[in-house]
C-alpha cells in the first residue's frame, strides 16, 4: 500500500513539472480546437479559453490566440470578461485561421493587478477585438502596451474604463466609444492612450480622488459625466455632438479647455437640447471659446422656415454648484436660409426664426461669463423682402439664491418674454466697467435678497421690473430702457445716468426707491426721460431726474433726491405733493405745470420755457432765477424762503391771475422781480432773527418796482424797499396794504403807489386800504378816480412821505359794503422819519387830502411832533386848514411843475418851525381874505425863495435864521413883506434876494447881513428899528 502511495505521488510530480515547462514557453489558445479539461496549452493540444490560458502561464509567457470568439470562460459563467489579476508579465498574439483574422473578446478585458503587463497584438497574423459592452477595456492597475496599436480593437459602442495603471497606445475604436476613468489615481495625461473620437459616445469621469488631465488636443463625443469628487481638465479642443450634454453631479470641478485659443463646441436641435449641467456642488469651468449652435431642423431652404426652437436650460446648475466662462460665448442660429419671396407670391411676412436657449442657476453657487456673449445674425443671404431674424435668443436666469454674472452681451429676444431673470433672491451681475450689455427681453429682479447690478453700458428694449420691497437693482454705467421700468424695491444707480425713452404710456411706476448713491440723500444718479409723452406712476423717491420729452410727461407726487430738469419741448405735469431736494431747472421750451403742492430745496432756474401753477402751489428754498420764460401763477402760492432773481421772461397781470406770492424765509432774502413783474396777493413771513441794534437778518430787500393787482400783507419780518414801488393795482375789488411784522421802509421815491380807483364796489372792506401797527414809510395816493380815497384801517402812522398825486386818505369813515372804519385814526408819527405831506396841485380830490370822515363823530389828525408840507404841480390851489396844521408844519414847501403856479395860504395866519421854500416861478400868496402872516420860529432855518412870497408878511422868528434867492436872472427872488424878528439876538443873513419889497429888521443885538442880487436889487421901505444890518449887492 505504501509503495503504491509514493508511486502515485511520484506521477503527479513527474505531470506537474512537465506542465511547468509547457507554461513558461509558448501557450496555446483555440476557439475551435482547444479545451480547457484535457488541453496542455501546445499547439498541438491548445487551450479553449484564454482565461485558461492567463492562470497557467508563467510571468514572461506568450499566449498565441487563434482568431475566434472567446470569454473568460465556458459554462457556467460564460460572458465574463477575460482578466488579468496576477502579477504576470504576458504577451498576446493572434494567429489567422483562414479568413478569419479577429480574436474577438466579446465580453472585454479587464487588467487589475499593479505588477501586471499585458502586450496586445505586437506580431501575429490577427487583431484583438475588445468588443462592444461597458466592460469592453478596464485598466485597474498594471500596465497594456501594444506596439501595433492597429492590431488591438474596441468595437462601436464599447467602454473603455480607466481606473489606474498605464497604457502606451490608443487602441482602433469603432464608430462611437465610451470612456471611464474612476478610482484615486491621478493621470496626468491621455493623449497617449485614449481616442480623440468617441462619436456619440459618452465620457464618464467618476474619480472620488486624483485629479485627471485629459490632454488630447481635440475631442469630440456626445456628452460629458463628471460624477467624481476630484477635478478633471480637458485641456485641448473639445466638441459635443448635437444634443449632447455635458453634466457634473459632483463636489469637483470640471475645466474645459486651457485659455481662449481652445474651442467649445455644442448644438442643439429640434430633437433634443445640449445642457451643462452642475447639480452636485462643484464647478464647470469653461476656458475655451464657447460656440453654441442652434438649428430647428424643420426649416429648410425648400419647405421655408419652422417655428421658432425654444431649446430651454443649456446651462442649469442646483445646489452649491458653479459655472464659469472665461472665453467668449457664441449663440448660432444655423438655419438653412429659406428661399421664399414675398415678391413672387410668399408670405410677405416670412422670417427666418429665433430661436430661445437658457442659461439657468437654479442652485445656491455662481454661473459666471467672464468673456462675451454674442447672438449674432446668420450672415446667410436673404431674399429680398425676408426679414432675417435667424439669430439665438439668450435667457439669463438666476432662479434660486446663487450668482449669475457675465460681461458683455447682446442678447435677442422680443419683450413679452421674461429674458434677464434672478427671481429668487440670489445676485446677478451684468458686465463689468467697460462692458456693453443689450437685451430685447424683459428683466425681472425678484426676491428679499435679489441684487441685479448693471456695471456694463446696458441697451434694454424689453421691460425691466424690480419686483421686490427688498430687492435692489444697481446701475454702475450709464444705460438705457425703452419699455416700462417697475419698481418694488431699490434702484440704485450711483452717479450714472439712466434713459427711459418709453414712449406714449407709463415708463416708470415706482412704488419703491430709485435713489444715486444712498436712499434719502442727494447724489449723482439721473434718470432721463427721452420718450414721447411718457407718464410716471408711483410715488417713490428719485434721484436726479431729467425730462426731455417731446410732447408731455406727468409726475406722481415724488421726492426727487436731486435735481428736476427739463430739457425737451413737451409738457410736464408734476401731479401729487412733490419735494425736490435739489435744484428745479426749466431747460426746455415747454410748460412745467405745477398740479401738486410742490417744495424746491434748492435753485429753481427758468433759462427757458415756463412754469405754470396749475392746481397746486410751489415752494422755494433756494434761489428763484428767472433770465427767460413766462411764469403763472393761476389761484396758487409761489412760496420764496430764499432770493428771487428776474432779469427777463415774463410775469404779466395774466400771469399773476389770483395767486399769491409768499416771502417766508428764516434769513434775508433779496427780491428782485426786473421790469413789470405782476402778483395779485403779497404776504411777508419771514421768521429770521431780529435783535435790535444786534442782528436784523429778517429783511427782504426789493430791487426793483411791484405791480400788486390785490393785496400785500407783511405778518412778519420786514420790507425794505429802496428807491423802488410796490404799485398797488386795485385790479378787483381790494388794494389792502397790512404793514406788520417790521413794516417796510423806502427811501427817495420808493414807496407804496395806489394807482387803483379807489372805489370800494360793495363788498366789505376792499377798496384801497392801509392797515396794520407798523409805521408806513412813503406812500403815493395816485388813483385813477380822483375823488376817491385810500381807507385807514385801525391805527395807522405814516412816518414818510405821503404823496397826494390824485385822491385822498380817509380814516374814520364807513365804507361803501357797510363795514365801519370808525375805530381808525391816523397819525403823523416822526418814529422813522419826519413825515412828509405832498399835495399834488393837479389832484383834483380837493383839500383837504387828509380826510375825517367823522363817521360817528371827529377823530382829528394826530401828529406826534411835526411834519412837512409841499406842493407840486402847476395847478394854482388853497391850503386847506386840515392839510396845513399851524405850529406842526415843520418845512413848507412850494415846488416847481412845468408850470408856475399859486398858492393861497390859509384864510388865516400860520406858523411853520422848519424852512420855507418857494422854487422858481412859484408864488406863495399870503393874502386868503386878507393879508396873512407866515411865521418861520425855527432856530437856524434855512429858507430858500427863488419865486414869489406876496400878499402878506413872512415873519421870521427863529435865530441864526437865512434867506436864500436865486442866482440867476429867471428867479423873481421876491418877498413882498419880511419881518425878521427873532426871539434873541445873534444872526440873519439872506443872499441873492432880488427884491425885498418891505424889509423890517427889529431884535437888539441882532446883527443881519443883506446881500442882494446883483442882476436885480429891489426895496421899498426897509425899516430897521433896533440891531445892525448890513446891506450888499452880489
């Protein structure tokens, strides 16, 4: 038994070293002849399966394979591919068996140890055949080289997958090929190994680690699967069959491409659509110059054009995932052209189509353009009468909370379309500085935390809405909207310029912010209206805005934070209680009509056209300048806080109609209303700080005269009006003067003018009235009816002059409405200035000119100290004894008119404490129902008389008194009588009287010095009963 056991161990020794020697050699393999059970390997006896071949053959062997069919194994299990798992070094040839020249591996080769070499197809008379399926060629590890790359082929539609290990050829593939690459290991090239063609195969990229370079210099195939966390650069060329896709689903980034020198290239059509897709968190980054191409296969140059392709996302992220094109991209409209013309029978309406694409985050991570996206025309020729509209129509859309930015673009697209769209609350960003942004879609900016920034010069021809309370919409370069702009939110736009140029309806309803910089301040920012007849709804705040319009533009009732400008043609209606925060400029030739009560913080400057307060008032915090154009005033309120400055323009009684000018600022303010300015009503309100003798900064200074059809009201503040006139028209029923607040003051013939009629036509209290406690400077009584007077209401001074050219003043007296001015008085208050009364001889009123109208009883004229009397014209007339009140008539004055003329003295003597003066060819009769006596009682009086004193004595009283006569040969230089008497001794001089008819000197001690004229030098009876006289000719 025992010799038996060793003699059979002995055999299996003996039959195992004899295959031993069989394996490291030559080992065979046959479809047709081989077996696996009972082969040995030889040629004679070779193996059926390759596999079989693989496990016995030693490291270094050649397996010689006979062309056929082969898997790794036979039943069971058949179908698996052929594998090498061994550290074994092999070679593999193929052998010709008749025709047949292919060793086909149908079920492919998988390589998977790292000491593995397997050599394909160097010598041999036939070609390996990896087959078709999706395990075709898996390299795990290990090494396959071949040096006849022509001798080692995957079939069409195979898979190549590489997970690791090398390869030194790039097998024969057939029409279309996927690859593979997986694992950890990094490659770093596979220019050497992978084709460059895969047909409408896929490549697979689904490493978790080992970044991959796949640098062929081209590659074209159907899509792209990055589903690896590690990155993948495909460096060279790259081109996507049509309809293909490119999709990262994972938290790695893919780059296309090294710089702008490389291509992209995709299409679409009407069968499908071509996406990039990044839904995993990582990133597509697109370095090479992007072209998509767009053809709807419908369109021919026979059958005409197809509807228009709308292809939907080509660019779709989700999640925390990325897109970035930093080349230039290209939309292509590749429709054959149609061939159709409307001048032999075709729709003349026949276009070559547009076609709609979309570039969409719809994730919480950035899709960025970095270069230009273009659309342009096919360049194709068209038929004469074709419209050729064969372009792409680009989508922005931002639908979730990510970025979205790119630089310049022009995007097609008909509005009607939502086409520039972050709705989510994510951050779009159009352009850089520099850029050019244009758009034919609407743009819609959503969401609580939506930010669209425009930095590039922006064209859009499509609406633009900004539809959120929250959301902001940023312009950096000046850009322009040619359909209505809605805004919810905030529109910033820094200090650019943006143009509505919207035409015939509503190009911006604000219910939001537009503001420059910062809300609620003024900046740089302007919005410009360019469109015909354009509307504004809304009433949110403004920044700069500017209206060139054509025909007309209305406002809502804004704040505008900046300037109002116009510079067009048109009408401008601002409608609703406006504030502008800076300057209102009237550039245009149209009219600015004010239907809401509107506030000007800063300038208003009228260099041309008009303004008209329609409905509603305007107030002015700065300066009003008007050079040119017609302002009205309609039933409104201009109201001045500041200066007023008219140099030309017009302000006609037209004009002023029953409005009101309001002064109401809280300093000084300078009014300067240039040549027939005309208001209706006046009122002074200015609050500014008064301190007697400290500050007065409450004055309005009047630079030249007023026309006032109504009323003028000072309630505080004070009125200085110069050498100039407040000309008190009376146009209605009412010329009320109220002198409040600090009154006014005038100087030289400055004043107040009444130049109505001075009729009170029954309503109570109009007429021509002076009222209020402050004391009226010069006042000038020129009515046109004469016979009637200017009221006194309550109690009122005059402490100017008063000039009596036609008409009278009346206090104490009732008017013709019924209203009792019986509580009035009038006083001659020296408070300003020693009063003046001056009595035109041409007013036919008649004396007395300061009238009682004792309604109820006399109220005399009170005079606090003294006053002056003159008279002008070339009328002879009386003084009444109510103008002339001896002992307070300080200077008497007799003035020359064009004509000389005669006053007759009261029918009783009188006394005057100042001057008396009588011009050249004037004669003041003393003779009033007998001769009557003037007395001068002044101390120092100068009294001039170049005309005529007769009919009574002229009795000098006053010390150091002098009498003057003319010195030329025209002047009478006469007084018939002059007694110079005064109270004490000391001195009397006149010089160049010419007659003194009877002088009587008669004070002891006074020494009186007589000069006569030389010309002239008459005296009848000079009597000098006590003191010195000297007598002189000139």
């Amino acid at each position: 038994m025992t010799n038996k056991l060793m003699k059979l161990g002995v055999f299996v020794v003996l039959m195992t070293l004899l295959a031993f020697g069989t394996a490291v050699s030559q080992v065979y393999v046959s479809a047709t002849n081989g077996d696996d059970t009972f082969g040995t390997g030889s040629a004679a006896q070779p193996y059926r399966t390759i596999q079989k071949a693989i496990t016995v053959a030693a490291t270094g062997s050649t397996i010689n394979v006979e062309a056929g069919i082969y898997n790794s194994t036979l039943l069971p299990g058949e179908g698996n591919p052929i594998s090498l798992t061994v550290g074994k070094s092999l070679t593999f040839v193929g052998t010709a068996v008749g025709v047949n020249t292919t060793v086909e591996l149908t079920a492919g080769f998988t390589l998977n140890h790292a000491s593995a070499v397997a050599d394909f197809g160097s010598t041999g008379t036939a070609k390996f055949n990896f087959g078709t399926t999706a395990a075709a060629l898996v390299l795990t590890a290990g090494s396959m080289t071949s040096a006849a790359p022509a001798n080692v082929v995957v079939g069409s539609g195979a898979t190549l997958t590489f997970t690791a290990g090398t390869m030194n050829f790039v097998p024969t593939k057939g029409t279309n090929l996927n690859v593979i690459f997986n694992g950890t290991t990094a490659i770093a090239s596979t220019s050497g190994f992978m084709p460059s063609s895969f047909g409408t195969g896929t490549l697979t990229i689904s490493k978790a680690s080992g970044a991959i370079t796949i640098d062929n210099a081209s590659l074209s195939l159907t899509n792209i699967v990055h589903s690896g966390a590690a990155n993948a650069t495909i460096s060279g060329d790259l081109t996507v069959a049509a309809n293909g896709d490119i999709t990262n689903s994972s938290t790695g980034t893919l780059t296309v491409g090294t710089s702008a020198s490389n291509a992209l290239t995709m299409s679409t059509s009407e069968g499908g659509a071509a996406i990039v897709t990044v839904s995993g968190g990582g990133s597509v980054v697109v370095n090479s110059a992007f072209t998509y191409n767009v053809k709807n296969a419908a369109t021919s140059s026979t059958s005409g054009d197809g509807s228009a392709l709308t292809v939907g996302n080509i660019i779709a992220l989700t999640g925390a995932s990325n897109f970035t094109a930093n080349a230039n991209v290209t939309f292509n409209n590749t429709n054959v052209v149609s061939t159709r013309n409307p001048a032999t029978g075709d729709p003349a309406t026949q276009n070559a189509v547009a076609h709609n694409v979309t570039l969409s985050n719809g994730g919480t991570g950035a899709l960025s353009i970095v270069g230009t996206i273009s659309t342009p025309l096919s360049t194709a020729a068209f038929s004469s009468g074709v419209t050729n509209n064969a372009y792409v129509s680009v989508i922005l859309s931002n639908s979730s909370t990510g970025s979205f930015s790119t630089r310049t673009a022009a995007l097609r697209g008909a509005t009607g379309t939502n086409g520039v769209i972050n709705n989510a609350g994510g951050t779009m960003t159009l352009g850089q500085s520099g850029d050019t942004f244009s758009s034919g879609y609407d743009v819609v900016n959503d969401g609580a935390t939506a930010v669209m920034t425009v930095n590039a010069a922006g064209t859009f021809t499509g609406t633009v809405t900004n539809n959120n309370a929250a959301s902001q919409l940023v312009f950096t370069a000046n850009s322009s909207v040619s359909k209505l702009v809605t805004n919810v939110g905030k529109i910033k736009l820094n200090a650019t310029t943006l143009t509505l140029s919207f035409s015939g309806g509503a190009a911006l309803n604000n219910t939001g912010d537009v503001y420059s910089t910062a809300t609620a301040t003024t900046g740089s920012g302007w919005l410009k209206f360019t469109g015909a007849a354009p509307t504004m709804t809304g009433t949110g705040p403004l920044p700069n805005v500017e209206i060139g319009s054509a025909t007309s533009f209305s406002t809502a009732g804004n704040t505008f934070w900046g300037d109002l400008k116009t510079t067009g043609a048109g009408a401008v209606s601002i409608g609703g209680a406006t504030v502008v925060k800076g300057n209102l400029d009237v550039n245009g030739t149209g009219t600015i009509t004010i239907n809401g009560a509107t506030a000007v913080a800063g300038n208003v400057n009228m260099t041309s056209g008009n303004i008209t307060l329609g409905t509603a008032g305007l107030t002015v915090t700065g300066t009003f300048t008007m050079p040119q154009g017609t302002f009205t005033f309609g039933a409104n309120t201009l109201e001045l806080k500041g200066n007023f400055v008219r140099t030309g323009g017009l302000i006609g009684a037209t004009q002023a109609g029953t409005g009101t000018l309001l002064f109401s600022g809280s300093l000084s303010q300078s009014f300067t209303p240039g040549t027939q300015m005309n208001v209706y009503n006046v009122t002074v309100s200015n609050t500014g700080p008064y301190l007697a003798n400290v500050i007065a900064d409450d004055k309005i200074t009047v630079g030249a005269s007023l026309l006032v059809h109504n009323n003028f009201a000072i309630t505080s503040g004070y009125v200085d009006l110069g050498i100039n006139n407040i000309r008190m028209l009376q146009t209605t029923g009412s010329a009320r003067f109220n002198n409040g607040g600090r009154g006014y003051t005038a100087t030289g013939v400055g004043g107040l003018i009444f130049e109505g009629s001075g009729a009170n036509p029954g309503t109570a209290g109009d007429g021509a009235v002076i009222t209020g406690a402050q004391p009226y400077s010069n006042v000038y009584v020129r009515l046109s009816t004469p016979a009637n007077n200017v009221y006194a209401l309550g109690a009122v001074k005059i402490s100017g002059v008063i000039t009596f050219d036609a008409g009278g003043l009346i206090w104490n007296a009732a008017d013709d409405g019924g209203d009792l001015f019986s509580s009035s008085t009038l006083t001659l208050d020296d408070v300003l200035v020693i009063p003046t009364v001056v009595i035109n001889t041409q007013n036919t009123h008649g004396s007395p000119f300061l009238v009682d109208g004792a309604d109820g009883g006399a109220v005399a004229l009170a005079i606090t100290s003294v006053y002056n009397l003159s008279y002008t014209g070339q009328t002879n007339t009386t003084i009444g004894a109510t103008d002339f009140v001896s002992t307070k008539v300080r200077d008497l004055s007799i003035i020359a008119g064009t004509a000389g003329k005669t006053i007759l003295f009261i029918a009783g003597n009188g006394t005057i404490t100042g001057s008396l003066r009588v011009d050249n060819g004037e004669t003041l009769d003393l003779n009033n129902v007998g001769a009557r006596i003037l007395t001068a009682s002044g101390n120092t009086a100068a009294h001039t008389v170049n005309g005529t004193v007769t009919g009574g004595q002229f009795r000098i009283t006053g010390t150091a008194a002098s009498l003057t006569g003319g010195s030329g040969t025209g002047n009478a230089s006469l007084v018939a009588d002059l007694l110079v008497d005064p109270a004490t001794s000391g001195t009397f001089t006149s010089t160049g009287m010419k007659a003194l008819t009877v002088l009587t000197i008669n004070r002891t001690g006074l020494v009186s010095t007589i000069t006569f004229n030389t010309a002239t030098a008459s005296m009848t009876t000079f009597t000098n009963t006590a003191g010195t006289t000297t007598l002189n000719m000139n």
